[in-house]
C-alpha cells in the first residue's frame, strides 16, 4: 500500500494525524480488533481516509490564492469546518480509497496469521521427524495424498485382483487416474460421493444408482464437453468389485486381463479396447501404474503387498 507521504502528495501531516492514521482510536479501537476484525479494520480505514480528505481539501486551499480583504481567523475556522464537512461526506463512498485500505489490510492480517499458523504447525512434524523412520516420499516424490489413496483402496484392489487377475497396483492405478487421486471423484447433483473410482458409465443394462455428471471427451479428435451418467455404488469396495466383474466377464476386455502383468501392456489393451476416448490414455495410465508401484515398494514396506 502507498505511504502516508504519497497519499498527501507531499503535503506536511501533523504527529497527532499521523497517529491517528495508524491506529485512529486508540485502545478502543485495539479493544474492537481483538473481538471483531472485520469491524475494527473498516473503521479505522474510514478514519484515514477521512483524514486523507481533510488533508487533501487543506492542501487545495492552501494552493489557492486568498482574497485577502476578508481573511481572518474566523473565516480560516469556517473553512476549515466546512472542508471537514466535505471530507466527511465524501468518505466511505463504495469503491473509495477506505476500500481499498481495508482489502490491503484485511490480506496482511490474512498473512500474517497464515504464516503464524504455518510456523506453530510445522514445529511438531519437525521435532517428529527427527525419530521417524524413513518414508517413501523423499526417494520417490510421492505426495502425503497419493500414498493415503493406495492405502485406503488396497484392501478392495487385493480382493479385486483375486476375482479378475488383474494385479492390485494396476487397479489402484487406474482408480487414481480416473479419480485424480481422489481429488476429483464423480458425485451425484447434491455432493453426494458416487463412488465411481474408475469411470464407468452407465449403460442401457445398468440397472443400479447413476450420477449425472459433465465430462470431456475426444470426439473426431477434439474434446469435447458432454453430459453423461456414470454408475454409482455404495462403497469404494462395490466399485472394485464391479470393475473386476466387468473385466473378467466383458469379451471387450480379454486382452486387457491376458496383458495383466505388464504396465504398458495392460494400459495399452484398455486403450484397444475403447475404455476411453482420450488418445493418451495409455501413456499416463502408464505413468501413473509406474508411480503406484514405486509407492508400494517405498511406502507400504513390501514388495508382494500388492501383487
């Protein structure tokens, strides 16, 4: 925000005003700021800028020439109680300079308690970390929320792999690929969770729940913005049970299943097989199994825990 000197152009303020300006009322106002901010940050911006006016009508007459025939004290005090009139009427107008001081100074009070916040929150995980073991994240990059993803679903995909060959890590892939690891999971028109982790629509045979749901796909090469509905279930559980259903018992996808113990190979079957539409489908499918497996070797301690 401009200095007090910028805002006057120069002009001389008086210590008492320049007080003022920074905290206009005193302990009262220090009082309102400790049970109501907002209020208090408003006020005093109505105050400076009410002094900015005064201060800058004060200016304008002193940079006008006087008549000199009828100046005199009272006349001087007549002015000056009329400009602190016009200054009055013209401060806290929407969109004025009080506005504009309170933004400014609602984001530092925003940054300094963030930064407080931040400081008090990390001295904990520090003085932890000094005794904890080591973690997958510093050797692979993996992030706090993509290790918590493969932990909750790897008890479903276990089972899942167990019901269509498919191995777990690959399931928890797709799942996160689908779902942007979760942080963009299909939900009904309420915010309800669908959970739907792999993206299956809902066909003419699908006689459960569905979310209607905006997405984008590539038709003739261009992505496109289409409305369609997606199957909903229960549970995560339920959502891996019936993605292994459906690539077990759908002929659509035997060469996906038959494929199953190589990344690229799996991500590029459900490519072949139209599971969707986006071209690059299988290279970021690929990347991310890659990833998934990295975190099962770095994160959950055993090589086989996801098989």
């Amino acid at each position: 925000m401009a200095s007090i000197a910028s805002l006057t152009n120069g002009a001389s303020v008086p210590s008492d005003a320049l007080d003022a300006m920074r905290d206009p009322s005193g302990s009262a106002l220090r009082a309102r700021a400790a049970s109501d901010p907002k209020a208090a940050i408003k006020a005093a911006a109505k105050q400076f800028e009410a002094m900015f006016m005064q201060q800058l009508m004060k200016s304008m007459r002193e940079s006008s020439m006087a008549s000199g025939m009828l100046e005199n004290s009272g006349t001087q005090m007549g002015t000056e109680m009329l400009d602190t009139q016009f200054a009055n009427k013209m401060t806290g107008l929407p969109g004025g300079l009080g506005d504009v001081i309170a933004r400014q100074l609602e984001r530092q009070i925003s940054g300094a308690a963030s930064a407080a916040s931040t400081t008090s929150n990390a001295a904990v995980p520090a003085a932890a970390a000094a005794n904890a073991p080591a973690r997958g994240d510093a050797l692979t990059g993996v992030k706090p929320s993509q290790e918590e993803f493969l932990r909750i679903h790897q008890t479903s995909a276990q089972a899942a792999a167990q019901e269509s060959g498919i191995p777990a890590a690959f399931m928890v892939a797709q799942a996160a690929h689908e779902s942007g690891w979760g942080r963009h999971e299909i939900r009904h028109a309420d915010g309800s969770n669908s959970h739907n982790l792999f993206g299956i629509k809902a066909g003419s045979g699908w006689k459960g729940k569905v979310a209607q749901v905006t997405t984008t796909e590539v038709i003739d090469g261009q992505p496109r913005k289409v409305v369609a509905k997606f199957r909903a279930y229960a549970s995560y559980d339920e959502s891996f049970r019936d993605y292994a259903k459906l690539m077990k018992d759908n002929p659509r996808y035997a060469q996906v299943v038959a494929a199953g113990n190589s990344a690229q190979g799996f991500a590029q079957g459900l490519q072949r097989a139209g599971y969707a539409t986006d071209p690059a489908y299988a290279a970021k499918l690929t990347k991310v199994i890659n990833t998934t497996l990295r975190m099962q070797r770095a994160t959950l301690g055993s090589p086989g825990l996801m098989a």
